[in-house]
C-alpha cells in the first residue's frame, strides 16, 4: 500500500473517533423500561407518569414492558441480562432489590452488582391498619394487646419479602411481641380480608388505605415513615414510639451493570429534572407516591442498607419461605 492511501485510511479512521464515541454516549432513540409488576398497579402508574416525562427531556421514544411476578425479580432477572448501551432500564423496588436474595431461592442476579443504579424516583408510605372492630385505637395499645394475648394477632402484606413484612418484623422486635404474618398475593386481597374481619391487622401502602381509613371501616394506628405524612398529619409515626423506625416502599431507576458513566450520568440528570417539575410531582403525590430522586452512588447505598436490614432480620427474627 502506497503511503498516500495508507494517509487517507488512517485519517479517516481517526476522524470518525469523536462520533464514535459520542454515538456510543448518546441516549437511544428507543428505550423499553421494564417493570417488573402488573399494568395498572401503583409501581406501574408511578413509572409511565415517570417515564412519559423522560421521554419528553431526552428527546427520546421510553416504552413500557411490563414483566410481572415473583415479586418483581422476573423482569429485573431479564433486565439484569440486557446490554449495557442504554436501551434497556430497569424500575426496582424494596422487595426486588432489597430482601429477593434473602426469600428466592438462586436468584438469577445481585441486587448490588448486576445493575448500574441511576437515581431514586420515589417512596411509598406504609402505613399499620387494624379493623374499625378492633379492640385496639392506638400502637401503644396494639402493642398491650399482643403482649396479653401472645401469638393470637395475625397480619396481613402483600407477600413474603415486601417492605410490608418489615415492617411488622421490626415492630415485633422493637415491643417484644410475636405476631402471624399471612402472606397474600398482592395488595388488594390485604385490605379487602381487613375490612371484612378475616385478619386483625394489616400493613397496606398509604395511598391504597386512605378511602376504607375515611369510611371508618379500618382503622390506622401508626405510619412507618420516620415522621407523619402530609396526608395523615393526625396520625402519629412508629418512629415516635420507637425512635430511629423508618420503613418505606421505594422505587429507583436501574440500568444493566456496565452502562458507560456518560449515559448513567444523562439518564441521572434527566430524572432529577423530571421529579423537579411540578405537574409531574403533583401527580405521583396523588397517586401516593413521594418524588424522591438521589445521585447512583447514593442509591448504591440505599440498596445495600435495604440488604443488610433482611440480613438482619433473617438471622435473627424470620424463617423465610420459597412461595415461588
């Protein structure tokens, strides 16, 4: 090869570098978010309003594919295996995310090191219920009952490993008691056997409970929020009774492990601009949602507290089940 031709191969060789690489930086024009739960349940909603608002800051087409069950470790389980170039993101939870390893038996993925965490989009409130019935009109004298009355209190969450169920695991540990807990298969079925006496009390998020709480069929004893909500400002935390208690369903943004830092970065921004605006952040507070966005480091962290808090529980309060 002459040198004049080998000149002209490696100049247009280097020249196409710089577009190279910032094609491999760019956000795809097509994006499919995976949620890992069924369409039209709270983290489904949560995340279309989410993502129609990313859609419009990146200037880019996010579609939704919903991938329910297991808990939400069916849909991660396939994001977690998708490439890393930006097309693929993941919506997680405390349950996929968090106490999975600790209740699904070979889990097919590590909460901590199988995806490249974006940011925090929101928290969920939970909230401790009781039966209007119930002869019970405050934690303290929940708390009484259970001691006078060891191992006949039952409780109801949507399932095994959920937020929900540490909630209660906590409560017992912190007052000493010992409760049932009867694992559903999702929400619904929870508050529908409260309101009809078939379980005495029932951990449900927030936004889910409020009507029955307003038609005083059940009663709300406590919120799991380190402090009172904005929507039940009259009820009191378990954190004031029991200081430093703060359990909460979240929902993040994930991608697949190895996601360029530029794209992690773009993906970052993006979501903190959406959860700033107001029409988007009005609608997640209505659905019962709380905007909460965080930098991926700080997310990282999230998620290895959650793992450590079952580590915990599982060691020392909970014989974990496979219902899967």
């Amino acid at each position: 090869m002459n040198p004049r031709r080998r000149g002209l191969i490696l100049t247009a060789a280097l020249s196409a570098l710089p577009a190279m690489s910032w094609a491999s930086e760019a956000v795809p024009s097509d994006v499919r978010l995976i949620i890992p739960w069924p369409a039209g349940s709270g983290g489904d909603i949560a995340g279309r309003l989410i993502a129609a608002m990313l859609s419009r800051r990146l200037h880019t087409n996010i579609y939704v594919e919903n991938r329910a069950g297991a808990s939400g470790t069916i849909g991660s389980s396939l994001g977690s295996r998708e490439a890393p170039d930006g097309a693929t993101l993941i919506l997680g939870n405390s349950a996929s995310h968090g106490s999975a390893p600790f209740y699904i038996p070979r889990l097919s993925y590590d909460p901590i090191t199988s995806f490249a965490p974006i940011s925090m989009l929101y928290r969920n409130s939970l909230v401790l219920a009781v039966n209007e019935k119930f002869p019970a009109t405050s934690l303290a004298e929940l708390v009484a009952y259970a001691r006078a009355n060891p191992g006949k209190l039952s409780y109801g969450t949507p399932g095994v490993g959920t937020p929900h169920q540490l909630v209660c695991e906590l409560l017992q540990r912190e007052a000493g008691i010992r409760m049932t807990h009867v694992p559903y298969k999702g929400s619904a079925k929870v508050l529908t056997d409260l309101a009809g006496g078939h379980i005495q009390i029932a951990v449900s998020a927030q936004a889910a409970a409020l009507e029955l709480y307003r038609s005083k069929i059940i009663r709300i004893l406590a919120v799991a929020d380190k402090t009172r909500t904005k929507q039940l400002p009259d009820v009191p935390a378990i954190a004031e009774t029991y200081p430093g208690f703060d359990v909460a369903g979240w929902g993040a943004l994930f991608a697949p492990k190895n996601l360029p830092n530029k794209l992690v970065e773009r993906y970052n921004a993006a979501v903190v601009a959406a959860l700033s605006d107001p029409d988007l952040r009005n609608k997640l507070e209505a659905a019962g949602f709380l905007p909460v966005s965080s930098t991926p480091a700080e997310l990282l962290a999230i998620v290895k507290q959650e793992h450590q808090r079952w580590a915990s529980i599982v060691k020392h309060d909970m014989t974990v089940t496979n219902t899967y």
